[in-house]
C-alpha cells in the first residue's frame, strides 16, 4: 500500500486503464464537455454538443442547437469513467442515454444535481452539476486512440486499436495482436511517416486517408500545447460520411504548466475532488485521504511513509497522507489539523515530526492552537525531534491539554494504536 502510494506521489506515473485513483495527482482532469470544446479549437472532429445546468436550458438547447434532431445523447458529466454502466443514487440506471428529443428534459431533470455511482467513483459517487447533450452520430467503426508520456522512449508514445468502445485492459486482452505503439521524438514532433503509422493501426474502413493523417496530427498538436499527460479517445469513431470523429476524449493536464496553461487550469472543478484534498491543497500542504482509523501529520514525505508503514506494522491503517513540508507555519499546522478532525473514520491523530529546517517549538504551537479552535475529540500522539525540541516539549507540557508524547517512532506508533483501540 505505501510504495503504492508512494509513487503516486513521487513518480506520479499515469494509468491509462482507468482505474479509480484519489485526486490529488500531478494533473488536472476536465469535463468531457471541455475536452471537446478544446479539441474542437486544435482542429479536431468532435460532435455537435453542448452543456447544460439545468432543465430550462436543456430546453432551450433542443430548440437552438438541436433543431432538427430527432434522437440526443444525453451525457451525465462526472470525471470518473464507468458512467453508462452507473447507477444514481435515485435509481436511475446509466449515466449516458440516448432519447428522443422529447425525452430530453426529463432525463436531464433526473441526472442534475444527483449523484452518479460508478466502478471509478467509489460508493460515495459524483455530484452531477452539468450534462452534456449531444447529436447522435451514424457510427460505422469504433477505435481506441491515446497519447501518454512514456517512460521508456523518454517522449510522448501514441496507442491506436482498430477495436474501440471497451477498455484498453479488454483490447489487449483480447485483441493484443490489433494494438499499436508509435513512440515520438519529442524534439523532432510527430510527423507525416509517424501519423501514417498511427492510421495504419487504427485501420478505419473508409476514412479519406490524408484527413485521417491530420486528424492524427491535430490530435497530437493539442497534446503538445496544452502541456497533456493523457489524452485517451474511446471510441475514435468513424462515421458513415468517412469522418474521424471524436466520440467520447479523457484529458489531464500537467500541474507543473498551471503558469502558463491558465486558461485550461481555470476549468478545474473541484466539486469532483475530496474536499479534504482541495483544503489542504488551498493551504499548500500534501494530503491524500485513504481509509485507515489513524490520522498521521508528519513533515517529510519519507518520513511520512515511514510513519504510515509502522502504523500497519502494529495492526492499524493510517487514514491519510499527509505531509506539512519542511517550513510549514503555525497557520498550516492549524489547518492540517481541521482536515484531520473532520474526517469521521480517525479515531487517533499520530503527529510525527523531526525538526531540521522545521522547528519543533512551531509545530508544538500550531497542535495547541489546533487543538483549541477544533475541539479535539480523538487522542492525539506526539513525537518531536530535532530543532527546539526541548522548548517544543515544554509548550505542550504546559498547554494543560491531554496530549501523549512519545520518544521515538516506534513508540509513537504503539502509544496511536494502543489509543486507537
């Protein structure tokens, strides 16, 4: 579980199987509806659509945009994947319909402001605040297209089925033979023989062949650009007038471009996200919720795996990662301490902190002042070493609060589970 974590944290590596992954990675992830609109600016095809809010404008997008239309698809807007396998918590079953135009509104009525389950989402579900209503295309072929960063070529590599529609994990599992890997130079960009490749793969039955190759490359264009860790197409469709479409597109963007990459960064939707990840993220402080009974605040990300794999040691999960850094102030250690405490399933708080540039008389402080202004209702353990610990363990001492100390780290971690249980 820690080196899983672990690497989620340093590495940050991206999976494109889609499994469910907590928040707070180094990406962002849009709406479908947002993808579209940006793959539309970069020269990609994607279908005729447009988002809606609330019943009364998917009334008026039936009229405006969708004169004509006699079927819509109608598509509940969460980022998780699974959503036309879902299920609302009100019971409506599927996240993606396709209805008549008459239809619409009902369904849309009982998707918005409902929460979608789906395998990705974990049983707590999505708030649903946004649908996205789309014509319906006259689909001929399906394919799987992505582009991701690849370790191995140290460059973007781009993966084309010719099968599409299901999960990459089925394709090649059942049609490994159909995938193909068309790494590219990062200094040279893809070029005409690379996306040839690409369109070779994806073997559409009738697609003009040049338009295919520029679909390809737009495609590649937008993930250069706009800085993309991800871009996954799924399905690539080929509709029954010989257009490339995309039918349905995952896209992440790297944290590290937010700077110049405003624009996309301000379509970031935090209603999505664990509202403890985007308080700690507001008070630059590197939390990951998980499961666990035992609350850890540590500064240090090795040492706060350390401290999270001693807690499993002695038979308890830790509930969260959470890493104040090395220069936190009072004011961080105060809100790291909100976090913690509104998290129903802690039952113990461990606060492991070993002072070299962050000082222990601070730390010590921000736990006082923390455990003030929240009340504290869960035993709380402490260890300090390093800078000014002497005066650290003295302002505890004297706070006149009920606060365990500890001497090392094995013992911090008994003194958690033994409070714990």
């Amino acid at each position: 579980m820690v080196r899983g974590l672990l690497n989620k944290l340093v590495s940050r590596s991206l999976s494109v199987a889609g499994k469910w992954q907590h928040n707070q990675l180094r990406r962002l992830n849009i709406h479908e509806y947002q993808g579209a609109e940006l793959m539309s600016k970069y020269g990609v095809n994607v279908p005729r659509g447009v988002a809606v809010s609330s019943v009364e404008e998917a009334r008026k997008a039936i009229k405006d945009v969708f004169p004509n239309e006699s079927e819509i698809v109608v598509k509940s807007q969460v980022l998780a994947g699974g959503r036309g396998l879902g299920t609302f918590k009100n019971g409506l079953k599927g996240g993606v319909h396709i209805v008549n135009a008459d239809q619409v509104e009902d369904i849309a009525g009982k998707m918005l402001g409902q929460i979608l389950v789906t395998k990705q989402t974990g049983p707590q579900g999505k708030p649903v605040n946004k649908v996205y209503l789309c014509q319906k295309l006259a689909l001929v072929n399906e394919m799987y297209f992505s582009i991701i960063l690849d370790r191995k070529s140290a460059g973007p590599l781009v993966i084309a089925c010719s099968k599409g529609g299901t999960s990459i994990e089925d394709l090649a599992e059942k049609y490994p033979h159909m995938i193909i890997k068309v790494p590219i130079d990062v200094f040279k960009g893809i070029t005409d023989e690379d996306a040839a490749k690409v369109v070779d793969g994806l073997a559409p039955k009738g697609a003009d062949r040049k338009k295919s190759i520029e679909q390809v490359k737009n495609l590649y264009n937008l993930f250069r650009k706009t800085d993309c860790t991800l871009l996954e197409i799924n399905p690539l469709a080929e509709t029954a007038d010989n257009q490339l479409v995309a039918a349905d597109a995952k896209m992440n963007f790297d944290d590290n471009a937010a700077y110049r990459q405003k624009e996309i960064f301000a379509l970031r939707d935090t209603s999505q996200e664990d509202p403890r990840e985007v308080a700690a993220a507001k008070a630059d402080l590197n939390y990951i919720g998980l499961d666990g009974e035992i609350g850890c605040m540590v500064n240090g990300a090795g040492l706060a795996m350390a401290t999270m794999d001693i807690i499993k040691l002695h038979g308890v999960t830790p509930a969260n990662f959470l890493d104040v850094g090395g220069n936190a102030s009072e004011g961080q250690v105060v809100e790291a301490f909100k976090i913690l405490t509104a998290d129903d399933k802690v039952k113990a708080i461990l606060v492991n902190i070993f002072g070299g540039i962050m000082k222990c008389d601070v730390i010590a402080s921000g736990i006082v002042n923390a455990a003030k202004q929240v009340q504290l209702k869960v035993p709380v353990v402490v260890r300090l070493e390093g800078t000014n610990v002497d005066q650290g363990k003295r302002i505890l001492k004297e706070s006149g609060m009920e606060l365990i100390t500890a001497e090392d780290l094995d013992d911090a971690a008994q003194k958690a589970v033994k409070a714990y249980k």
